[in-house]
C-alpha cells in the first residue's frame, strides 16, 4: 500500500487503512526465497521435513500481516520467490488501486492456510468494495529450511495466472449485453460458464456492439491473444447489445448438467445451422475446455470411421461383420469392453450400436488406406479446418498415421484430438449430411470466412449413419441415457483411455429432431453412465 498506512490486528483480522500514521513495527525474519535469495542460518544447521504447526501460523500471520500493511518487500521476502512475488504484490496498490484490505486467515488445513480478503479498490474518485477467498501453502525453504510462503499468483487473487497481473483504471474495451437468439440476456452470474466466454467476445465484439467502456478491475493475462478478466466493476459502462446464437434454455440445462461431476464439459449445436445453443464446463472459470480442450474421443469417433467404411462400399448398415472378442492390426491387439463377442451374422448396426472395437479393425486391410480415416474427418467433417466461432476454438486433430496407430484412430484412440464442441458438430454433421462450421456470434456480425469441408455425405450413407445412431439410443449402449429424450433421436457412446488414469473419460454424443450435443466427463468410465445423462439433460431442454 502507500506510504504512511496503518495496520491493526482486529479479531484475528489484518486491517490496512490508507492514509493513517506509522502503527507498529514488524520484523521480517531471515531472507527471501530458494531461487537465489535466501542465505543459510548463521548456525549453519538447517532444518528439513515438512514446517511445523506452529512454523505454518506464525509464517502464515506474518506473511499476511505484512501484505496487509503494503510491505511488498517483507511479504516477499516471507516467500521462496522473493523476486516474482514482490512486484505482484506491491502492484495491489499501484496497479489495482486497492486502498484499504482486511485479511481474516482461517483455520489451517496441513499446510494450507485459507483466508478471506474484504478490500476497497477506488480510482479517479471512483469506489467499491471487492470480497473474495484464497489460500496459501507453507513448505520449508531449500537452502535455509526455514518455514515460507509456497509463491503462487493465487495467493493475491484465485483467478490470477502466471505471468499475469492486476489492473484498475478504464477498460480496454466497451461493455456488452451479450442476448441469446430470442434476445434473452446472458450474464455471467447466471451462467457461469460464459464467463471467459463473454470475455472474449467482448474483447472482440465489443467496439462493433457500440457500447463504451467503464472503470473495472481485470486481470490482464500473461498472453495478449487472451482476454481480460473483469473481477469488479466500479462503474458501468455503457452496454453494446451482442447478437449469439446461443439458446437461455438449453445453457440453463448445460450449466445444471455438468455440476453432477468434477471434470466436465458439453456443447450443444443445432445441425441445419452450425448454430452453437450452449456452452458448458465444470469448473466453470478459467479454460474452455468444451471448444478449447484435446482429447481422445474414444468410441463417438466411431461416427466418422463408420462413415468412411460406408462411403468406401466396404459395409452397409444391415450388412454382416464380425465381432470377436480381440482383434490384432499390425503387432498391436485390441479389445471389446469386458471382451464380448457377436454372432458373425449380426449386422454392422449392432456392432456400432453395442460399440464393437473390433468389427472396426477387422475391416482395416479392407480400406487399403492408412489416411482414410483423416481424409474423410477433414474432406467430409470439417476436423482440421480453421473453424472461425466467433472466439478461440480448437477444431480438431485426425493426423495420417501407419500400422497400429491408425487402427487406434478408427475407435478414437490414439492421436485423434477431440473436444465437445467438436464431437457435437461430428454428430450434427452425420445428421444432415452436410458440415455447418459452428459459430457462437452470427457469421454477418464480422463477415468472417466460415470453414467449408470438401463434400458432404450423400443421403443414403446419412440415412445409415442416422438409422445406426438411433439404434444406439433405442436398444444399444445410449438407451438408458436417452430413455428420457423425446423426438426423432440418435446416439454413440465412448470410453477413452488415457495413460497414467485407473477410469476412462466418458464420452457420449446424441441428437434430437435438431440439435445435437456431446459431452465429455473426465475419469467418467463408461460413456453412457457419467457423459450421457449430461447429453440427454441439454437436449430436452434445447430448441
């Protein structure tokens, strides 16, 4: 803080007001972090194992005692990351104009230390009170063992990253009111996972939607392609009214959904437009992992290789395959979850709809073609291609791979890179036979080029990539999760595998009439267990 503060401890509470005298001294003992700033003790002993309980209250006090006062220096040097802490710190005051903080630290938790912070952030005459929570870890330092501070940025605010900071003053850019397709305002209290997203168009939009700024507090982030922050807003600007194409009803069911799990994420697209109607991920801050994330997609990937397979003449949908319980592509062994097997006589559809691996790799040999199956996601599904949404999205990965490798694409394994977003626009793209790119903002805000894949699908391969999907959800692998889903319905579930993880991720993609979703859930297991019930809870809810 500025110079001549004071600082008083009020029921445990750090309290700094500005502009007072001098009130108390505090002595910082020993020096600094382990990245080249602390010494060792003059007794030359120094200590080792985790900090004690007492060492943990005693640095933690100090350590906020000292942040509170506007001592960046003896806060940092209470760390063991004196140099990157010190001028975060001290930029609470300079850069972030708060000027008056009360820090209440809680009862530790091991190391943990959490607290709460009830500042006062005021500029150009302008204030408002800013409330939030945080925590700190104490670790024993290196080189001189003492009990520090484990430097985090979240030891200022939850939200702050690295190499990002703290900023108050007039927004970079103008206020929106961003309205789903009927008009409906979207806010990021309502629905939470809009927030980055709001975000980014606002950083983008928000000049074209004729609104001017206000005086904010945002965190500016380390990568100037990402947007700012907004963490309190002093006063507002005045709101540009942003046209998207996304649906209050459907967000509502998608931000509800994915709150079932810890690691979750869906998107909803409507097949005749490309139309994105919702976006949704738990955590909900932060990344976009539903239009960002990479993972395997396990077997929804299927839709895609079902359709090369058809499109090749190699199978139809009622033609016989064969099911064993492993099959063996190159040196490289795959297997059916629980490692059942079909009759030889059941058709192509049982096999996709009860999620066969290996009637998939029996039918390699046959394509005579190692990048078949990423010629057919880029010429016929659009994956690849440089999909403009609206705002930063990943639009998937299906490299050309030899032996093994490509026979693990087939069932989404492998190097196939997959989010939500990407899975609900393979599903909307079987839906119709044509790929639409998604787009969040409508395409004639901006005039933007849209991607455009290759060719579409001809009506007789769309028809047996519908009549496959909707055995899936009617008497396949998806019936317990679609049961509740009305209309002309469809589905395909998927279970990825991911090194190092004991429970796969769930994955499961469906349609109803028109709209399609998918959804992603990590360590879900099966994809209609964990995956499809988020699936089915946006699209009874979608239009």
């Amino acid at each position: 803080m500025r110079s001549g503060v004071r600082v008083a401890v009020v029921g445990g509470a750090f309290v700094l007001v500005a502009g007072g005298i001098g009130y108390g001294a505090y002595s910082v003992v020993g020096g600094g972090g382990d990245g080249g700033t602390e010494t060792a003790a003059a007794s030359g002993e120094v200590r080792t194992g985790p900090p004690s309980e007492s060492e943990i209250a005693e640095t933690s006090k100090d350590f906020l005692k000292a942040w509170a006062s506007g001592d960046a220096t003896a806060a940092s040097l209470l760390t063991n990351n004196k140099d990157v802490a010190e001028p975060l710190l001290a930029g609470y005051a300079s850069d972030a104009h708060v000027t008056k903080a009360v820090i209440t630290p809680g009862a530790a938790v091991g190391a943990k230390v959490p607290y709460t912070v009830k500042a006062t952030v005021s500029y150009e005459g302008k204030t408002k009170p800013w409330s939030y929570a945080s925590e700190l870890t104490v670790v024993r330092g290196l080189t001189t063992g003492k009990a520090l501070v484990d430097w985090q940025p979240t030891v200022i605010h939850p939200q702050l990253t690295e190499g990002a900071s703290l900023r108050t003053g007039e927004s970079s850019t103008a206020a929106i009111e961003a309205v789903d397709h009927d008009g409906k305002v979207l806010d990021k209290e309502t629905y939470p996972s809009l927030g980055p997203i709001l975000d980014s168009l606002r950083e983008k939009y928000g000049a074209e939607a004729g609104g001017s700024p206000g005086i904010e507090t945002w965190i500016e982030p380390a990568d100037e392609v990402l947007p700012d922050t907004t963490l309190l807003t002093l006063t507002k600007g005045r709101p540009g009214r942003l046209q998207t194409t996304l649906d209050a009803g459907a967000q509502a069911a998608a931000e509800k959904a994915v709150k079932q799990f810890g690691g979750a994420s869906v998107v909803a697209v409507r097949p005749s437009t490309g139309s994105i109607r919702a976006v949704a991920n738990n955590p909900a801050t932060g990344f976009n992992a539903a239009m960002q994330g990479k993972q395997a997609p396990g077997s929804t990937m299927k839709i895609v290789t079902a359709a090369m397979l058809i499109e090749k003449g190699l199978v139809s949908s009622t033609s016989p395959v064969e099911c064993p319980k492993e099959a063996t592509w190159q040196s490289r062994t795959f297997h059916n979850l629980g490692n059942f097997a079909l009759p030889p006589t059941d058709t192509f559809t049982t096999s996709f709809a009860r999620s066969c691996n290996t009637a998939f790799i029996k039918l390699i040999d046959d394509t005579k073609d190692d990048a078949a199956l990423s010629k057919e996601a880029r010429d016929v599904f659009g994956i690849g291609l440089d999909w403009k949404t609206g705002i930063v999205s990943f639009d998937g990965s299906v490299p050309e791979e030899t032996g093994g490798e490509a026979a693990a694409q087939y069932i989404g394994q492998g190097t196939v890179q997959m989010n939500a977003l990407n899975m609900a626009s393979v599903t909307a793209t079987a839906r119709t036979g044509t790929f639409r790119q998604p787009v969040i903002v409508p395409r004639d805000l901006d005039d933007r080029q849209l991607a455009s894949a290759s060719r579409p699908l001809s009506q007789n391969v769309t028809r047996q990539l519908n009549d496959m999907m909707r055995a899936t959800a009617s008497w396949g692998t998806g019936k317990a999760a679609m049961a509740s889903v009305g209309g002309d319905k469809g589905a395909k579930t998927g279970s990825a595998e991911v090194d190092g993880q004991g429970t796969s991720n769930s994955w499961f993609t469906g349609f109803s009439d028109d709209l399609a979703a998918a959804a992603v859930v990590q360590s879900g297991g099966h994809g209609g267990d964990a995956a499809g019930p988020v699936v089915a809870a946006v699209l009874r809810a979608g239009s």
